[in-house]
C-alpha cells in the first residue's frame, strides 16, 4: 500500500463499514465486532468509556439489538485513511419492546487490513421536550 495513490471513500462505503459494527450486535456475533474495531478502539457513551474488549463482551449472552436503521448520515473526509462518519441511530434493543435514537460519530482508519473503527461516541437523542427520546 506504501506509495499507492488512495481515493477518499465515499459516505456509501463508509455506511457498509458502519452496518458491519450494528449487524454485529444484531446477530450477536463477537468475531464480526471485534474485527471491525481497531485494538485501541476507544467508545463515548453515556454509561462511560469502554475500549473494544467491552464492547465485544456485550455480546456474551448474544444479540443486544433487535433491529435498527441510520439516517441523516454524513461523511467528514480527514484523509483517504480517515473518515469521520456521523448520523442518527434509531434502533431497539432486544427486550426493549421500543425504539431509541442517539446520534452517533464513528472516526474510522484504513490500514493495511482495511477498515477499523477507533471511536465513537453516542449522543441520546432529545425529543422537543428535551427528554431523551
């Protein structure tokens, strides 16, 4: 890769690279997640911080979400290697029985093994009341 001209992805590719995380928690499978993070993946939640064995651990009992669905996704390009993608989460956690929404930014690198994710934050979404929705 070492001399190669790269292109900037483009918001499409960089939403595949982002589902892959999401179809993760959805199907429950912990190899997929911790193959999208990067080892020094580093998460913002609400809970706290979590670094990429605690997000895979998440999945330990299987599936944490139900479904869920990205809106209003944009794309800063920092680099041909370095994105920062960032959009709105609606999704339902398993045993939720109700939808949730956050906003979510997700910088992501290209190596030489490709696309990692090295972090991200989730933001809850307010409802005009200014209650989480």
């Amino acid at each position: 890769m070492a001399g190669e001209d790269k292109t900037a992805p483009d918001l499409e590719e960089m939403l595949a690279q982002e589902r892959r995380v999401w179809q993760a928690l959805v199907s429950g499978d912990a190899a997929a997640d911790r193959a999208a993070l990067a080892p020094e993946f580093l998460g913002v939640y609400p809970s706290g911080f979590s670094g990429r064995d605690g997000h895979c651990g998440q999945l330990a009992n299987g599936p944490t979400m139900q479904s869920y669905e990205i809106r209003e996704a944009r794309l800063q390009v920092y680099s041909a290697d370095l994105v920062m993608l960032a959009y709105l989460a609606c999704y339902t956690p398993v045993g939720a029985g109700r939808s949730e929404a956050m906003y979510v930014s997700s910088l992501w690198q290209r190596g030489e093994d490709g696309w990692r994710n090295l972090f991200s934050q989730d933001t809850p979404a307010l409802t005009q009341g200014g209650t989480p929705a």
